[in-house]
C-alpha cells in the first residue's frame, strides 16, 4: 500500500527536521493518530497556533475508516 499524501508530508517533515521546537513531538503525533483511530472519529477539530503538524497527524487517521 502506498503512504497517503497526508503520511507523505509527516514523513518528509520529520525527515528533513522541518518541524519546529514549539511542535508536537512525533510521538504525540502517533498518539494523535492511535486516539482517532481508537475513538473511530470521523471529525476532529483542531485549534492550533502553529505550522499544522498536529493537524496533519488527526487527518492521517480520519481517513482510515472503512465505513
């Protein structure tokens, strides 16, 4: 299976230390992402003040849902 645009630009940010000092950790990203797709949410709204790094990990999970 081929990575989503969305998990391609986490990789890529990762990768390339793009991700700023006052972003999440990668592994909250991670936990992010496992509490989304544990709750099976289908919306997340996300207030953030940042770059969107935290957003892009809540929108790799939504779209994982088989039904």
């Amino acid at each position: 299976m081929h990575p989503s645009a969305t998990e391609q630009t986490l990789k890529t940010f990762n990768a390339e230390q793009l991700v700023a000092n006052w972003c999440i950790p990668e592994e909250t990203g991670r936990f992010l992402k496992w509490l989304a797709l544990t709750l099976r949410a289908r919306t997340v709204l996300e207030i953030g003040t940042s770059i969107g790094y935290s957003g892009l990990w809540w929108l790799s999970a939504i779209g994982q849902h088989p039904d």
